[in-house]
C-alpha cells in the first residue's frame, strides 16, 4: 500500500465521477459513503458488520473525541484507528458545526471559538490550529479545517461574515497542518444559500490549495433544490483532481442527485438514527416498521439484500421487535441501513463505470415510487 495520498478520477458520466483515494490505511472507492461514528462508535452497529456492508472509510467527530475520552488519551493509547479497532481510513471533521449546535454558551471571535462543554460545562477553546492538533492527535488519515457553520435560513450579511472567517481560518488550518506523509486536509466551502459568496469560497479555497474540498454548511434546514442548486453552483470552481465532499448528507435521494452534480464523497447519520427509531432504508423505499401493517407480514424486507438481517428476518419480527423497543432491533434496522446505503453506492459506481448512471438513478427512483407493497 502506497504511504501517499492520492485521487484518481477512473471515469465520468456526465458530471457523475467515479475514483479512488489512495491512503496508507486503504482505499476509498468514490463515491464513497461514510458511516458516522461520532463517538468513536457507530451506533448500534459492531465493527465487523460496518466493513461487511461496504464501507471503506468511517467519520469520527472532533468535539465529542476531544471532550471525552480527549484526543490526548487517544494519542497515548495508540491513535483512534488502535482504540476504536478499525485499522482502515478514518475521517474526522473539524469540530466546528457541533459547537454551533450544541453548546448555548459560546463566544466566537477572530481567533477561536470558546463554549461550555456540554458535558460538564467547562471552558474550552477551540481555535483553527487546536482542531488541527486535536485531529492529528487522533491520527486522522482526512483532516478538515475549522469553519464556520450556520444553519439556514440566515440574513446575508451574517453569511458572509462567517464566509470570509472560515476562509482565514481556513488558511490558518493549512500553516498548522503542515505537509505530513500520508494524510491529507480538506478546505470546506461556506457561504449558505448566497450564490456569489459560495463561488468566492470555492475560488479562494482553490487557490489556497487543498487535497481535497468539501462543501459545508448545507442540509441545515434549506430545501433539497436550494442544496442542490448551490452544489450545481460551486461545482465548476473547485479543482476536479481533487475529491468533493457533501458534509452532512443525506438522504439516499440527496446523495443520488449530489452524485449527479459531481460529488464524490458523503457522510450522514440518518442510516443508525433511523434505524433506531424503525425505518428501514431499502430498494423499496424507507419502510416504518411501526406501521401496524407489518405485524402480519411474514415476507423479509427484501428477500435479495446482501444483508442477512434484511433477508431473512420476518417483517413481523422486525416490526414486533421495533414495537416492543427491544435493542435487537434498533441493532437490526441500524445494520440494514448501512447495508442499503453501501449497496447503493456499489451501484452508483457500477452505473458511472458502465455510463449508464442516469438509467440506474431513474431505475432507483421507480423502485422507491412503487413501494414496498406485496402484488395483488
């Protein structure tokens, strides 16, 4: 295995990508959804299964690891990829959309943010170089640089303000980083739903140079076509060489469409949250196993998924286990979903390698519209 990072562009269909990034720990196949595991875990869901559904990369999460157990701890015992047992790649993000949603008590200035832990309501600060020293610590193979996020909709001078600090401070990320083997740093586009300001972000991001560049501060409360039109419109001014990253998303329709408009990687804890709360994601549509028209049905959600819970398990199993609260089914849909979400991912990459991307993503749809329904 290479001990540089790398992305290689394999083929297009229309503006649909498919690649590799090339690390230390592994390949990426793109595009490339990431589970969550915001605490070091993905919740519900044992680590043999997270790689058996397909995954090649997980996301880890600044602010909750440099909270608890802190990103010291983690250093002294072997890095996160050691402590949490997933020797693959691990990206973590910057820690600065949690901050803006969790903590009530925070001052934000030009050199850091300071809040109160949630946890036990200390100070802390959290400036663009301690979050490159808390990600580093942790070993991460992906970095991100701290920004600024702001949930939508929002006055527009607000928007740019926060804009133009991610843009120092993504500068700032870049000094402290530095240039170490192997892992890379990704710049994150801001500037919400203001068009002008997301193309200013992507141009001065490119010139600052990145590995890679994510777009942020999106799927925070606008429409799907308000995301996808600010995709469509910082899309061009982002260097193609380099992998794109949609943070935060989605839904398997807002990750069908990202793709389409050219993004290659994505991470969302809908799959687990989900799960928990008895949808299951599936070719058929989401599926709500509360439904009390479950409780009869003796056929498996989907009798041709890779996922031996999702093939073999009775919808009236399922649907008695989700009714009941019992924790082996939250284990059970949170599983599945990650399946789903990784089989439709495979396909995506199929279909962009066979050029036949927009009849897979047509096919897709139909078979979310038509449902889950048994024929009469």
């Amino acid at each position: 295995m290479s001990t540089a990072f790398s992305f290689r562009l394999a083929a297009t269909d229309g503006s649909a990508r498919l690649g590799e990034i090339t690390t230390p720990r592994g390949t990426i196949r793109t595009p490339a959804f990431m589970p969550v595991a915001t605490l070091g875990a993905i919740k519900g869901v044992g680590w043999n299964d997270v790689k058996a559904s397909g995954a090649d990369i997980v996301l880890g999460n600044t602010y909750h690891l440099m909270l608890r157990p802190t990103a010291e701890r983690v250093a002294a015992l072997g890095g996160l990829h050691k402590f949490i047992g997933w020797p693959y790649p691990i990206l973590t993000d910057s820690g600065g959309f949690q901050v803006m949603s969790l903590s009530q008590l925070r001052k934000l200035d030009e050199k850091a943010v300071t809040f109160r832990s949630h946890i036990d309501g200390a100070l802390v600060e959290l400036s663009p170089e301690r979050s490159i020293e808390i990600q580093t610590l942790l070993g991460a193979d992906i970095a991100m640089q701290l920004d600024e996020c702001i949930r939508l909709p929002a006055a527009p001078g607000d928007v740019e303000r926060a804009m133009r600090l991610s843009l120092r401070w993504a500068e700032r990320s870049k000094r402290a980083f530095g240039d170490p083997v192997g892992r890379a740093l990704f710049g994150i586009v801001q500037g919400g739903d203001v068009k002008p300001l997301r193309v200013e972000s992507a141009r001065s991001l490119a010139a600052i140079g990145f590995h890679g560049y994510a777009i942020g501060g999106l799927a925070v409360g606008e429409p799907q076509d308000v995301m996808l039109a600010m995709i469509e419109e910082t899309m061009p001014h982002l260097p193609a060489d380099g992998p794109h990253y949609l943070m935060g998303v989605g839904t398997p329709d807002d990750i069908i469409e990202a793709v389409a408009r050219g993004i290659d990687m994505f991470d969302c804890v809908l799959p687990t949250r989900n799960g928990r709360h008895g949808t299951a994601f599936t070719r058929f549509g989401a599926i709500n196993l509360k439904n009390a028209r479950h409780t009869d049905d003796p056929r498996p959600l989907d009798a041709e998924s890779r996922c031996p819970a999702a093939s073999t398990y009775s919808r009236a199993y399922l649907s008695h286990l989700v009714r009941s609260n019992e924790l082996l089914g939250q284990i059970l849909l949170s599983t599945i979903n990650l399946y789903y979400y990784q089989d439709l991912m495979h396909g995506i990459r199929a279909a962009i390698a066979e050029r036949r991307f927009d009849a897979f993503r047509q096919q897709v749809k139909e078979g979310w519209a038509r449902g889950d329904l048994p024929p009469r």
